[in-house]
C-alpha cells in the first residue's frame, strides 16, 4: 500500500455545513463553526472530513446549484476561512475532502447567463440544448425531481436539459472546454491544500445521444455508464498529480462499470458510493429486508475483495436518519443506533458517519408543509397533491422519506436550539434535544456516541477489522446479520440482530470465543445463542485447529 492511500485505513465524517455550527448567530451553519468544533472531531477520531457543497449558489437545491466553483457562500464565510478551517484540521492529522457537482451549474452561473443569451456564445455548448418552439418539447424525459427534464428558452428558439431542478442546466460533458474547466477548477482547490473530491452525481454525465424517448423517462436516458468513463478520465491526470482521493457518487451503477472505475490502473475513483443497500425511493414501504441487506452488502463485499476498497455508510444528506430508516426509532432507539452502527462500520471499507448519526439523531419527523425546506421534498408534496393523494398521506410520506428529516441543526447541548445557535435556525430541530445532543452524550457511557467513539478505535486499532476478508454467515432468517473479518489465522465475528424481536440460532457455534465489545449490559448467565433485539456483539473468535 502507497502512502497515498491513506483513506484504506481512514473513518470519514461528512459535515452538513448549514446545520453543523452557527459562529456568527444568523441561524445558519458556517466554516467558522466547523473549524470551532475541530476539537470534537479529534475525539471522534475521524481522519477526514467531507464537506457537503459550500460553493456560492442560487440555494435552489440546498447548495447544489453552484454559481461559482471557486469560492466560498457568504452565508458560510469567505475563502480565508476555508483556508483557515482546513490549516486547523490538517493541524490534528484531519485531511479535508470538498464536494464537486459535475452534472450542472446553477442557472446564475456566469457560464449558463452567456449560453442562455445567445447561440454563438463559446458557453452555448457548455450546456445541451435541443431546439424547441417553446410549447413541444423535445422528448419525454423527465428530471429526477419531477416534470420534464427540459426548459424552454426563448432566446435562442431551444430548451436545455436539466437532470434535476430547471434552476440546475446539465453541461455538456462532450465539449473538451467542459472537461477542462473542471480539471482547472480541481487542481485550484488542491492549491488550497484539499485532500481530495466527492464528485456528485457522476452517473448522470452521459446521456443518451439519439435524443429519443425512452421507456423509463426518470432514469433511462443518462446511465449510459460505460460513456461516462472518457469523461472522467479528464479528471484522472489532476487528482493523480496530486495525490487526491476520488470519491464518486454513483447511484444505480452496475458492478461490470464499478470495477471498471475503480480499477487499480486505470480507473478514475479510489472509492464508490452506491445504494444497493438503500432502496427507499422505489417503494411505500421503505426498509429491506434484512436477507436483502446480506445479499446486496455481502455482493460488494465478495466483488471488491483484493481489487478495489468499498465505501461503507447509511447516511448522508439526502437520506432519512438511519435509526428511523434501518433501525427502530420507537422502540429500540439507543440500542439500534449502535447495532448499525458496529453492522455497517466493521465490515471492509472506509465507513463514512453523517453528522448526529453518532448520536443516533432520528429523523425530524416534520408534521408541517411549512417545516420543510428541501426542494425535492415540495415538489414531491405538490406533485402527490395534484395527483389526488391526501394531504395527511403525503406529510406522512415526507415524514419517513425527506432529505429533511437529516439536515436539522446538530444538537450540541440540550439548550435552546441544540447550541447550535442563539438565533432561531434555517429549520427546524429534530425532537428529543433533551438526551440526544453531543454534550449529555459524551458523559454517557452508555450512549450513541460513546459507542461510535469505540467502534471507531476499534476499526483504526484491529488489522483483521480494517483489512481482513470478509465472509458472511448466512443465517438464512430474516433478522441476524453475521459475518467474519480474517486476516493470517485471526477471526473476528460480528452478530447483529437487526430485528426488535429475540432472535435464537443454532447456526454459528459462539463457544470458542470472546465476547470484546456489545451494546448490551450482559449478566455473565446469559445465553450465547439468544440475541436480544437490536443486540449486536463482536467476538474474537479463539483460534480452532481446522
Ligand atoms: C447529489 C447531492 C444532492 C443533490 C443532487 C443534485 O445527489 O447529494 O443533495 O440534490 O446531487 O446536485
Ligand atoms: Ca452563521
């Protein structure tokens, strides 16, 4: 292993910069407030940080709709504090990786203002355009957050096609002009010291070039995967020279594409982040089952082994909280918080931890339109309306669904507005302030995040843990995720019962081991073979003469 690949051995934190601290008391978080908090990240024992979109940006999709890829947001501060911010992190060994949107601009980027205005500007064909008299449009695609992915413009008689918001054109990754301008703009954030990417939505870079309509309008037209490979490989030269870690978020992405974007030699990512453990968009009922979850982990798991890293997590800032979406926030909040937590962390990856997941944060659970602040989220909400769904349905379904219910302010104290701030925030809270939040949590021996602190040790600490094989014991039930972690001769075994009721199996002998790490006060009788719900244990196992 090369010293640039520190991230083989790293735990990761994705920062949510509008909702992690408030330094100058507007409500909203700021870098100021992250760099305040940095001492809280060392105990975590984080080794990088991720920092959602702080770009300056027309706040269409939180961020996501950048207007200039080389500055910081006002409302987060200014490019001395970025300086600044990263300086005190690399200060205690914390390395800095920023969030890159590769798929559009904001309609108020300086190129999109130039493009829309006429058709022989050099930024026209930054953007893809398709002619349009303003009441056909072109074909029946559709953008991921609802209606037609196309917006006339009648300036120039065309529409531009946009993957998400109308407020986010697509650019056109087929101009060499494009792919270079995003190679200069990474190679101006590693001047500033940056430690590497995660590129959003790298899966939508290539669309279909017949323009046609297609069976699946929401998904079909732009995960022509194999197509987006030359593209990237613009990107590869700067991120190699240097030395960045590249992190793609690859939605949808098939394993023949994956291996070949994270090969060793060729490829263009050092880490994926796919979803084929979080299904919840497709159906009413979210959660799946727990033989699905081994499947579709264990897949990863097995087809990475000895060729590339996966990248491990179960939340991020689009999701629901885990505790709510995986877990059993009712009835199992603590003890299924960290059952998740040691489940997904102690597998073969980098895990990734989004803010307040370590304290076991559950989703806001907003009963209010007005609560909601996610564009996505108002869109579903008008669309399901027009359609005829009641209202009560529709605030239920945000309820367990929305980005939301993970952008809440994170809990410092039990104060008012969690201490994140003095002044009332940019949303709302998530319930429960007075137990969850980080300062009553760090006294608790007991809690979410003491537990996480140790998992975390345990990952950095135990060879087997962060580069053994995996192996999954397939208990062929519906509630116990097992698995095996070996590295020369030295087993380790992970038990989660990811279910609120008892589980009882007869599938894995326990007896040639030692209980090293549980959420769960055992009494010493307790019987191996009955796992309580939500208990999750780590065994080593002792050494058995095969
Ligand atoms: C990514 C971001 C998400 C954003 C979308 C469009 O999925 O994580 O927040 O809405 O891309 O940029
Ligand atoms: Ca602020």
């Amino acid at each position: 292993m090369t010293a640039t690949e520190w991230w083989r051995q790293a735990v990761g934190y994705e920062i949510y910069p509008q909702s992690f601290f408030d330094s100058n008391h507007d409500g909203i978080g700021d870098l100021p407030g992250i760099q305040s908090k940095v001492a809280y990240l060392q105990s975590l024992g984080v080794d990088f940080v991720w920092l959602a979109s702080f770009y300056p940006s027309g706040h269409v999709d939180s961020g996501y709709d950048v207007t200039d890829y080389r500055n910081v947001d006002p409302q987060f501060g200014t490019l001395a504090d970025f300086d600044a911010l990263v300086t005190a992190l690399h200060a205690v060994n914390i390395k800095v990786v920023i969030d890159l949107a590769l798929n559009h601009t904001s309609i108020q980027h300086p190129w999109f203002q130039a493009a829309q205005r006429d058709r022989t500007s050099a930024y026209h064909d930054y953007y893809i355009w398709r002619d349009s008299d303003g009441t056909t449009l072109p074909n029946n695609w559709e953008s991921v957050f609802g209606t037609s992915a196309w917006t006339p413009n009648p300036a120039t008689g065309e529409a531009y096609l946009h993957s998400f918001a109308p407020e986010q054109p697509d650019l056109n990754w087929e101009n060499p002009a494009v792919q270079r301008e995003m190679a200069d703009i990474v190679q101006w954030w590693a001047n500033r010291h940056v430690d590497g990417f995660r590129f959003d939505g790298v899966t939508h870079l290539k669309k279909c070039a017949d323009f046609a309509d297609v069976a699946h309008p929401r998904t079909d037209y732009y995960r022509d995967l194999a197509g987006v490979g030359p593209y990237l490989a613009a990107l590869r030269p700067v991120l190699q020279r240097n030395h960045l870690v590249a992190i793609g978020e690859a939605g949808g992405i098939d394993m023949a594409t994956a291996k070949q974007w994270l090969d060793p030699e060729n490829g263009y990512f050092d880490l994926l982040l796919e979803f084929d453990h979080v299904h919840f968009w497709e159906t009413a009922e979210p959660k799946l089952p727990v033989a699905d979850l081994r499947a579709n982990m264990s897949k990863w798991q097995v087809a990475l082994e000895g060729y590339a890293w996966n990248a491990l997590f179960i939340e991020n800032h689009d999701l629901p909280r885990a505790v709510s979406y995986y877990g059993d926030g009712t009835a199992y909040p603590r003890r299924s918080a960290q059952a998740l937590g040691m489940w997904y962390m102690l597998m073969k990856g980098t895990p990734f931890i989004y803010q307040g997941q370590e304290l076991g944060l559950p989703n806001a659970h907003f009963k209010r339109l007005d609560d909601y602040r996610d564009l996505d989220s108002l869109n579903y909400y008008h669309r399901q309306l027009a359609a005829g769904v009641p209202e009560t349905a529709i605030l239920a379904q945000l309820a367990t669904k929305s980005r939301d219910n993970a952008r809440t302010p994170l809990p410092w104290t039990p104060d008012e507005y969690g201490g994140f701030s003095t002044h009332q925030p940019w949303i709302g809270l998530t319930p429960g302030l007075a137990t969850r939040n980080v300062a009553t949590e760090q006294q608790d021996p007991h809690s979410v995040l003491t537990f996480y602190q140790q998992l975390i040790q345990f990952k950095k600490a135990i060879p087997a843990l962060q580069s053994g094989r995996y192996e999954l014991i397939d208990t062929q039930d519906n509630q116990l995720y097992v698995y095996r972690r070996t590295l020369n001769g030295d087993n380790w075994q992970v038990v989660v019962n990811m279910s609120s009721q008892v589980a009882t199996t007869q599938e894995f002998d326990l007896t040639a081991s030692e209980l090293i790490l549980t959420n769960l006060r055992v009494d010493a009788d307790s019987d191996d073979q009955v796992i309580q719900p939500w208990e999750a244990r780590l065994y080593h196992l002792r050494k058995v003469e095969q």
